[in-house]
C-alpha cells in the first residue's frame, strides 16, 4: 500500500521529536500500521532550523497554508498551539479533507467543539493524544479501554511545572516564589509561567478528560481554576503533619445534579499512590464503576514522550483512515447525537472536604467559638492541629480538617468565623479529596 503523507506544522521540540522517532522505528511502525508513514512536507518559521532537523528528507516551507492545501497530504499533525493560527489552519485542513493529530489543549479545550463539528462534517478525524498528559495514553485509555464503564471521577497531576515546583516546595522548605526562579533556571518553567502556574494548562486537560469522560460538550468556561501562586509553604508543612501531600489537581466528577470540573490545589493522604508523584512527572487517577480506581503514569511533556502519542494518533488514523467514517471511535468517546447535557456545576455546589488554618489568639473559648461555628453549620470536624504559640506571642495557628460539605457552606462559615474577633486576618481555605 502506498505511504500515508503527512505535513507537519511546526518543528519545535514536540516536532523534532516526532520527526526523530518515526524515522528510528519506521519498520516497528509500519508492521503496525500496515502502511508507511511518511512525513512529507514541514512548515516552520524558522526555515534554516527546519531545514537542519529534516536533513533534505521532507520539503521545508515556511508558509503552513502550502501543507493545509497541498492534495498530496493525507494527515496534518498540528504543532504550533495557541488559538490564533493554529485553528485557522486546522479548520482549513479539515475543510481540504485531511485529517488532523494535534497536541493543542488550550485549542480544543476551547474551540474543540467547533473543529470536532466541522470533522464530522467532513467525515475526517481530529485526533488529540498528545494534548493531555503528554506520553500518557490517557486519552485512549478513557475513550476505549474503559468504555464499558460509567466513569465517575477524574483526578490528575496533569501539569508538570507546578509538580516540580510543589515537590521542590515541600523537600526543601522553600516558598513559591523562590522555587518558581529556580525552576525557571533549570528550564522546568517558561520565562512566562501564567498558564502553567494558575492552573490554566491543567484546566484544559481536565475540560478534554471530562468531555471524554462524560460525554459532554467541552465548557472551558464553566471550569474553576486556581493555581498555586497563592499557596504558602506553612500550608504544605502542616498538611505533611495531618498525613496529607498537596498538589495541583484537575478533577472531574460526575454528580445527580451534574459535572464537577475544578483545578486547585488539594490536599491527598499521603498513603495515596498518587500523592507519591513527585518532580515533573504527571498521573491520572480514573474512577469507574466496574474497573474501580486505575492510575496512570508517565512523562507530561517533553519532545519523545509527547511525540510518543502524536505517533500514537498517527498510526490509529493510518488503521482507520479507509474505514466508514461512521464506524470509527468518536471524537469525544460517545456518539455526537449521544450526548448528555449535564450542566457543569457552579463552585458553590461542589462537595468536598476541606483544610482551614486560621490564625487566633491564644484564650480560652477560641476554639469553642470556632468549632460551634462549624457545627451550627452543620460541618462535621475530621482532624485538627493546633500549634503551642511562639515564645512571647499570644497568638496561635489552629489547622480544622472537614468531612465532606458543600462548598457554599463551608464559605459561609469562614465569614463567620473571620468575623470573630479573636480570629486575625483571613482563614486559609484548601480543598481536600480522599481519592479512595
Ligand atoms: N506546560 C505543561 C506542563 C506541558 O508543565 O506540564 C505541556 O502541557
């Protein structure tokens, strides 16, 4: 059979990577595709690098509309990201009739419902392995290997810089800002951290997972997002006391009333094995009803891991590309007049537990004030710690673990509680999953 032709836009590192190993493991490739995949044509800005990476083996072109237009393309792999270009051009493949393999999460988390209605239409296949959690293939894991399931909950490590910076945190004592400068020294961090650090890149991903998930539209919109530029090294040593890890989770979860999509901060028993995902590293936590818990692990980024599932995309498309567009897997797991309309929750719905740390003064009847706060708000008191007060000061740290409780509560107890006036400034509030 002749070879597949694929154009490639964009040569940077996820580029050059999936240009190295389709080249160093063609023949694997090939005996499982059943065709040759061939990188036919580059577009990249910078000719002079794409013309070095390439060595004379493809046809280099510096303008992408040359690839999206050219008839000879079967697959365009989409490495250029944002939502400007990228989409333009990924629109315009997929009006050409080729199908598209992209790693573009902010893309799809998006306009993905825009360029998955245009495939359908077009009866070609978009396809996004490598958007979340790079070399993972958490995607393929949720939208076929656990199709018999009814998945319940999501919850992933799905954002390597804040990973690192976290565990850098919590083994050395330091704060947030500090680690941030030695992360970006080591090239962990982007000189221009926002999207990674406020939990933006994560929100993404956790939109993809959930749309695959659930079988709902994706509502980037609708998520909550928060990172961890505000979280402050006292709250990570005590956690570590009450038995917990705290990192930046996306989740997503299934409730009656409908879909939990959150990034945050949380606190994880320690003894979870994903409480255990340390450095750069990312893993997925997937709930479902008749497999349980299963977890996967890998590398989140980086040139051969993510091109590890750009390939993935690649071969997946080669195998299906002659079969009947409507027997192919759909885009988002369940089949596009299958789709559920469960709203996605405002924060003040979700249920969770939580961590409060306040600062009081030490007297008598400080904690009893606090804890009937609690319970006329129903909120039932899972742990708690409370620090003996420095030498000389009259004032104390006191650390509440919750049992689960709606969010709207424990927001309205916090104000009751910063109105007391033995309570000085505001209470640390962070949420925390059991993950059993
Ligand atoms: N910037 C991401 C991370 C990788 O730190 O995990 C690409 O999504």
């Amino acid at each position: 059979m002749k070879p597949i032709k694929v154009g490639l836009l964009g040569i940077g590192t996820v580029g050059a990577g999936t240009f190295n190993v389709l080249k160093r493991n063609q023949e694997e490739i090939m005996r499982r595709a059943g065709r040759s995949i061939e990188i036919a044509m580059v577009a990249d800005l910078n000719l002079e690098r794409a013309r070095e990476l390439t060595q004379g083996e493809c046809e280099v072109v510096n303008d992408a509309n040359l690839v999206v237009s050219n008839p000879e393309i079967d697959i365009v792999i989409e490495l250029i990201g944002g939502y400007g270009i990228a989409k333009e051009l990924v629109l315009k493949a997929i009006a050409n009739g080729k199908h598209v393999v992209t790693a573009n999460k902010a893309l799809l988390a998006t306009h993905g419902n825009e360029i998955f209605a245009a495939a359908q239409q077009k009866g070609v296949m978009v396809a996004f392995e490598a958007a979340v959690a790079g070399g993972i293939p958490i995607i393929k894991a949720l939208r076929e290997g656990l199709t018999a399931n009814r998945i319940e909950w999501i919850a992933g490590i799905i954002n390597g810089t804040t990973n690192f910076i976290l565990s850098e945190m919590r083994d050395k004592g330091l704060d947030f800002a500090t680690v941030l400068k030695q992360a970006q020294a080591l090239g962990y961090a982007e000189a221009d951290p926002t999207f990674d650090i406020e939990g933006v890149d994560a929100a993404h991903k956790a939109t993809i997972m959930a749309a695959i998930a659930f079988g709902i539209p994706m509502q980037f919109d609708k998520a909550h997002v928060e990172g961890i530029a505000r979280l402050e090294a006292v709250d990570i040593r005590y956690a570590e006391e009450l038995g917990y890890r705290i990192k930046l989770l996306g989740i997503t979860k299934r409730t009656e009333d409908g879909i939990e999509l959150r990034v945050h901060p949380t606190l994880i028993p320690e003894k979870r094995l994903i409480a255990n995902v340390e450095g750069a590293m990312n893993a997925v936590l997937v709930q479902g009803d008749a497999v349980g818990a299963t977890l996967y692990y890998g590398k989140g980024a980086g040139s051969e891991p993510t091109a590890s599932a750009v390939i993935a995309d690649l071969v997946d498309i080669t195998r299906l590309a002659t079969a009947d567009p409507e027997h192919r897997v759909p885009h988002l797991a369940f089949q596009p007049d299958s789709m559920s309309n469960l709203p996605i929750l405002p924060m003040s719905e979700i249920v969770t537990s939580y961590y409060l740390r306040m600062h009081v003064a030490d007297r008598t009847g400080v904690l009893a004030d606090v804890t009937r706060i609690l319970a006329d708000s129903s909120i039932s008191i899972d742990a708690m710690l409370q620090k003996e007060p420095a030498e000389g000061e009259a004032k104390t740290d006191i650390i509440i673990l919750t049992h689960q409780t709606r969010e709207k509560n424990i927001v309205a107890a916090i104000e009751k509680i910063q109105a007391l006036d033995t309570v000085f400034g505001a209470v640390t509030k962070l949420r925390l999953e059991d993950l059993s």
